[in-house]
C-alpha cells in the first residue's frame, strides 16, 4: 500500500482528535467481545465509540487493551504476535503492549494510550 501524503495527513488528524476526545469511550460496561471467544494469548480487533482502533489482548491474568494509532503521527499500528510489537509502518516507531504500551523504538516518544476494560458476567466490557 502506498502512503500518500492526504493519507498520512488524514492518519495524523485521526491520531491527533483521539488523542484530544481521549481513548476512553463514552459508555462504561460496553460489551466488546465474549471472553471465550480469545483464547489466551490471542487479540482482538476493535473500534472505540470516537471511531478509533483499538486492540485487545487476553493473558493467563486477564485481558488489556490499546487504542492502535502510533502517537508519533498517527499511522495505524500493527501487532506482530512473533515479535511481540505493535509497529507503526509510517515510521517504524514500536510499541510493547506487554510493558503498557511503551515505546520501543522512535520517534514516538510516549507510550500507546491504554483502553480500560474488564471482565464481567462472561463479557469483555469497557471499564
């Protein structure tokens, strides 16, 4: 996929409103998926109500999520489960979702903003 610079521009804008409208939707208790729908140490896609993608990650202890738009200029990151990272492909800035979203490699400078969610009667829920 070719990067254009509208696109980019269109990435950077979408990182930069959720960063303002925050990562935390609206609705608390919101179902996002059946937990024995992930089988640990799987993920699962998806949206939060401000139309950012997030991403959620079940363990042996529990479930946690992320918000997947790079905070350096906003490109949509990707999980690579081999190498345990969240990678930006603009520029390469890496993400471990295992140390709260800390930035591995730059020129991001701060960390993935994290998705509050819990477990409730079965469901993954937003905190």
């Amino acid at each position: 996929m070719k990067l254009t610079r509208r696109s980019a521009l269109r990435m950077a804008l979408a990182g930069v409103a959720a960063s303002l409208l925050g990562a935390r939707p609206a609705a608390a208790n919101t179902r996002i998926v059946r937990l024995t729908r992930i089988k640990v140490g799987a993920t699962f896609a998806f949206q939060l109500s401000n139309g950012a993608p997030a991403l959620l990650f079940r363990t042996k202890t529990g479930v946690f999520a992320y918000q997947t738009i790079c905070t350096h200029q906003g490109g949509a990151t990707k999980y690579f489960s081999a190498r345990k990272l969240l990678v930006c492909p603009v520029h390469n800035a890496s993400f471990d979702p295992f140390k709260k979203g800390a930035v591995v490699a730059g020129p991001a400078t701060n960390p993935l903003p994290t998705v509050k969610v819990a477990i409730k009667s079965g469901w993954v829920v937003l905190a």
